[in-house]
C-alpha cells in the first residue's frame, strides 16, 4: 500500500471567546478571569476534567446536551481518586452548567469542559489530603464530526499505556494526556492519522483520545475496563446501540493487535471523535479500507441520539432553552 501522510488539518484561527465562564459558584466575565503565571507550573498535576458536547437541534430550536450526569459522575469518581472533594453535587453542577451555556446564549454543537483542580497556593502535587477541589467550566463551539467520512489510518504506538498501578487511566486526570500525546504526536510525525496504544500486557488498550472497536464475524469487540482505558462513555453507548438496536453480541475482553489487522470493521469513539471509522492500522487495511457498514450505521444512529431527534433515549438529553 502507498505511504500516505496524514491530511488532517490543524485549526489555525480558534472561535472568539465566550462571554462568561463557570468558576467556583461564579459566572465570571472571560477576560476577568485571569490567574497568576507563577500558578502555571505545577497547577495541574492533579487536576481532573470532563469533555462533555452539546448539540443543536435546528428542528426545536434547542441544545441538548448529551449524557450529562454520566459526565458529572466521572468527574466525582476522578476527583476522588485525586482525594480532591468536591464541594459541589452533581445537581448544583447541572445548574451551573445550564446558567452557563444560558449567559453564553449558546446555540450551536458545543464542547463543555468542567475542570477541577487545587487552588489557592498549593500546587497541584503537594495538595493536601482530602482538600476541596475548586471547580472550573467553560464553552467552546465544537462543531460535530458527523459530516466527515473519511476513515483514520491508524497505527500501532510505540508508547504504552499507563496503568492502574503507576496513574491510573480510569481517572480522567490532565497528567493522563501526557501519555495520549506521545501516541498521537508520534502517529501524526510518522504519517497516520492516530495512533492505537497497547497495555503493558501487550494487549490493545485505545486511542490516545478514544476508545476502540472492532467487529469479526459478526460479534463486537472492545477492550475490557481493566485493559488500560478511560471508561468511556460513548464507549458504554455504543455497546448499548449494538445489543439493543443492532442486536448484535459484544465482547469486553483482551484484544490482540492482529485481531485489528484481520477485523471486518474497527471505529474509535469518544465524545470528541463520536465514532470514527478506522480503515487500517500499520497499513493493513480493515476490511476494505473504508468505513464499514455497521460503523455507518452506528454513526447515524448517534447523531440522532446525541442530537435529540431519537426520543428513545430521553434520559440521556438533557434541554438546555426548555428545561423547566
Ligand atoms: N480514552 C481517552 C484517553 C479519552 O481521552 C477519551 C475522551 N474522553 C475516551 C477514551 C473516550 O471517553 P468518552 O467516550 O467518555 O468521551
């Protein structure tokens, strides 16, 4: 197969700041919301966040944002691996959350990125024990990937993934991305699109930014929650969609890199790549090297999803303009 490099395109010019951002109980004008450079360095050793999307419904001329309290949970669970409290309850976050996306009049797919971290003087990696955290959110437009079709080369990383023992990947921790960022630098340098990273077990673990999924023989596959992941949440709503829409089994267990070579389909997913098809990895192509039929259909079915038009999955949208 030819050598292809990688065509994806890096932003240059970044969307104009929104009005306000949610900080420790405040909506706070952006530009007011400044900290010292001498809090740069160490700040974020044990901070933890969450990338959330909300979508725009032009039809109902509303923002749903799509499984909010599953985020907000994850963020509990990473905060308290951090022994960081929060001082907030995943309701007061909601609240937040609405009275930001309001004061920020958003009406377009937005990424909502709550982050919690130690404040004060204390840098981030002396915190104390069972410190409050202090919690910051903010907007930005993102608009959804559901337009592009094109497939990820993909590569197998020479990095490997952390593990439970040394940081664990379960928590959603800034200094987790260390890691993801040598996969995908290293991926993009060497002409893929992405890379995939193995377990220290030799097993397929993820993406640098996402989960993984591949399909043989009419059966879905996916690293298990042991095997070195973030616990996904697009990662959960695409088992669902393959038991329950697709009828199809799925399989949580160790996967062997070859299995991905030899695979009828594969797909990362994640809140910020939804599902995207992975058409070969080391240059061996998925099946025909284009996005599969299943992944296609798990696509659409996503977008209708997340962007509130299928009213099956209600209680996984939360209305941002009409909510009572
Ligand atoms: N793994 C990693 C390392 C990630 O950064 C992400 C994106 N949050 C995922 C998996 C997918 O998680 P989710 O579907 O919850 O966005």
């Amino acid at each position: 197969m030819v050598r292809r490099r990688s065509t994806r395109r890096i932003a240059t010019s970044p969307p104009p700041d929104p009005p306000y951002l949610w900080s420790s109980g405040k909506l706070v004008p952006w530009a007011e919301a400044t900290v010292h450079v001498s809090a740069l360095a160490w700040t974020g050793v044990s901070a933890v966040f969450e990338g959330i999307r909300a979508y725009w419904n032009q039809g109902e001329e509303e923002m749903y944002i799509f499984r909010l309290q599953s985020h907000l949970h994850r963020l509990l669970d990473s905060m308290k691996l951090m022994r960081m409290s929060s001082p907030y309850s995943p309701s007061e976050l909601t609240t937040a959350i609405m009275d930001l996306l309001k004061a920020n009049q958003v009406r377009e797919d937005t990424y909502i990125m709550p982050l919690a971290y130690f404040g004060g003087s204390v840098p981030g990696y002396k915190a104390a024990y069972q410190q409050p955290g202090e919690v910051l959110i903010t907007t930005r437009p993102l608009a959804s990937n559901a337009r592009s079709n094109r497939g990820s080369h993909c590569c197998i990383s020479s990095w490997v993934r952390i593990s439970d023992n040394v940081m664990s990947p379960r928590a959603k921790s800034i200094s987790n991305y260390q890691n993801s960022r040598l996969v995908s630098t290293e991926a993009q340098i060497n002409g893929y699109d992405a890379g995939i990273i193995l377990n220290p077990q030799g097993k397929v673990a993820e993406g640098a930014y996402a989960c993984v999924f591949l399909v043989r023989d009419g059966v879905a596959i996916t690293p298990g929650v042991t095997a070195g992941i973030l616990e996904g949440i697009t990662r959960d709503t695409v088992i669902r969609l393959f038991r329950d829409v697709l009828r199809m089994p799925v399989e949580e267990r160790d996967v062997d890199r070859t299995e991905l070579y030899v695979a009828e389909e594969a797909f990362f997913c994640g809140t910020y790549f939804e599902i995207e098809p992975i058409v070969s990895v080391d240059r061996y192509l998925v099946g025909s090297g284009r996005p599969g039929p299943l992944t296609r259909k798990l696509r659409r079915l996503y977008q209708g999803i997340v962007r509130g038009e299928d009213r099956g999955y209600t209680q996984w949208q939360t209305p941002v303009w009409h909510s009572s």
